[in-house]
C-alpha cells in the first residue's frame, strides 16, 4: 500500500479522510491543493507529510513559482511535525526538486525498514502491544513506524495482539490504524482512549509503541493523549517506546518549546456528524502533546535504539 506516489506529474494521495470505508484518491496537480490536503489530513502523519511538502515543492518549481513565498506558506500548513519544515528545506537545496522528492520517499520506506528490523528485537512472543493513533504506513510512503514495528514482529513469526487507542477527536487510531492491521491479518483489537490506563493496571498490555511528530534531546512531541499514555505506563512499569525516523529529531529546540496545533473546535463539537454537547460549548482542542524524556524507555530510529536518558554522545552529536 502506498500512502502517496508520483503518477502522472501528480501527487497520488490516498484520501486518508474516507477510510475505512472508502479507498479513494486525492491527486494534487498544484502546490496549493498539497497544501490544503496537508490541511484537511487527507494526508496526515509526520513523514507523509514532509514527503507530500516535497513533491507540492515539486509541483510549484515546475510551475515556475516563487520558491522562497512558497516555502514558507508549505512550511504554515501544519506547525507542530518537524520532517514538515526538514522536508521544505531539504528540497529547497537541491536542483531538481522532483527528482529529491522521489528520492525522499525511496528513502522513507527504506527507513521504515530499518525501524521495524530494531523495533522487532524489542517485541517478543506472545505480546500484546498498545500503539496511540496512527504511525503506520498511512503516516508514511509505506510500512511505517510504530506500526512498522508491528508488521517486522508479525512476519518473524512472532504471535502479537495488537491493542488501538481509538485517538480521539480525529479517531485515527479507529479508522486507520485498526484497517491497516487488519489489511495484514495482524490480530488487533480497538479500545476507547479511556480505557488504556485500566488494561495496563490488570496486566493486559505488555509494551507501548507509538510515533512522534518531533523528537528533541528532552523528551517527544505526538498526538494528543500520548503523555497519559506514557503516565500510566510509568505507573506499571510497562516499557514505552517512540518509533520515529532521524528526520522527525530536532536538535535545536527543547520538546517543551514545541507548537502545539490547535485544531478546529468542532473536530470535538461533532461526533460521526452528530452534536454531543450543548450548542455554543467552548472548547480547547490541541492536536499534540509532550512526553518528557523520563517516561520513554528508548527511541527506536534507523540507526538502533537510543535511551534519551542515557545517550553516549550528546544529543546534537548522535547522527
Ligand atoms: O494529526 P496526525 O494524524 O498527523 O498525527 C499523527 C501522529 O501523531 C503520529 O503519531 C506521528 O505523526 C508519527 S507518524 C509516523
């Protein structure tokens, strides 16, 4: 399955806003529908996302558009994933945008590859492992992160039961990550948000596994409910891991200098089209949150696995 993919000088994305119901496509022939469809998430998730910003790039370069104004309205269009704005820069050195962008998502699914093989070593027979939202090969141009590490666990034979927190508002942990383990014929079981903390308290959840919109020396940004997570396994003493990719670290910021995206009040407002509180409630909607280093175990990337709480070389000097 590929998230997105060039065909016919245009961005083929899957419309991620349709599933599970609907396998349908979104092609983007400008840089302003990438935009809008990085906006919508009908591309979602942090390297999808900065290889979707490469290949709008593309688009606009061939365009002949002025490439300094469109870098930064890509750079706007979502604020807290970091491989948005690695991405923008990256092809904005390059030549031919087209051709770093196609290289950028080879390089995505090699990645993720890597991820899986180490994130694997840490899975062992029998698991039941929790994921929060969707770090899988819909968040990427394929395979995944977190998700990823499912998949390598599951094909070495290994027998896992996969548990999704339905990550509300947005449900992307309901409609995304539950299809796409059932795609694979991985065993996967959906649960409210709410109901993690429980599992975890009666021995039902044996590791966690999740992604990261950015990763800095001090902890990890990712989706909203991602720190109650990480709470409740420290409470449990249940190993917390972050699959990410070295394009999601950023090296020059603390985590807890992170934007937050705020995100519209009726993704909160409506439920599956239907109003669940009263007319005119006030909402607060942030799209991310922090995990604080002391709550992650190790940070699985495609160069091994790394403890932020116990790194041999300092942080900005690891890759
Ligand atoms: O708002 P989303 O759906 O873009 O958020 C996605 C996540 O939080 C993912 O966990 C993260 O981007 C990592 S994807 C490999």
């Amino acid at each position: 399955m590929r998230t997105l993919e060039w065909e016919d000088n245009k961005l083929k994305l899957i419309d991620q806003t349709k599933l599970p119901d609907e396998l349908t496509y979104v092609y983007c022939s400008n840089y302003k529908q990438v935009i809008t469809a990085i906006k919508d998430m009908i591309v979602r998730g942090a390297p999808a996302i900065g290889v979707s910003a490469a290949f709008g790039m593309a688009l606009a370069q061939l365009a002949g558009e002025d490439m300094e104004k469109v870098a930064v309205e890509m750079k706007n269009a979502r604020p807290t994933a970091v491989n948005l704005m690695w991405a923008v820069d990256r092809v904005m050195k390059a030549e031919n945008m087209l051709d770093e962008a196609l290289e950028m998502a080879r390089e995505d699914i090699n990645t993720n590859l890597a991820i899986g093989e180490y994130g694997a070593e840490l899975i062992d027979d029998g698991d039941t492992v929790l994921t929060h939202c969707n770090a899988g090969a819909l968040a990427c141009v394929d395979y995944g992160t977190a998700l990823g590490v499912f998949r390598s666990a599951f094909n070495q034979g290994k027998n896992i039961q996969v548990i999704c927190d339905e990550t509300r508002p947005r449900g992307q942990g309901a409609s995304l990550s539950v299809w796409e383990m059932q795609q694979e014929g991985i065993p996967v079981k959906l649960i409210p948000d709410v109901a993690s903390g429980y599992l975890m308290s009666i021995g039902k959840i044996d590791k966690v596994v999740i992604g990261a919109d950015r990763v800095a020396h001090d902890g990890i940004a990712n989706k909203i409910g991602s720190f109650m997570v990480a709470l409740a396994a420290k409470r449990f003493d249940i190993p917390f891991y972050v699959a990410a990719p070295i394009s999601t670290f950023d090296k020059e910021i603390s985590i807890f200098d992170t934007e937050i995206e705020e995100r519209d009040p009726n993704e909160v407002i409506y439920y599956g089209g239907a109003r669940i509180c009263p007319e005119g409630t006030e909402v607060i909607n942030p799209a991310f949150d922090i995990v604080p280093k002391d709550l992650i175990t190790g940070v699985i990337t495609e160069k091994g696995v790394f403890d932020l709480n116990n790194l041999e070389k300092d942080f900005k000097e690891l890759f």
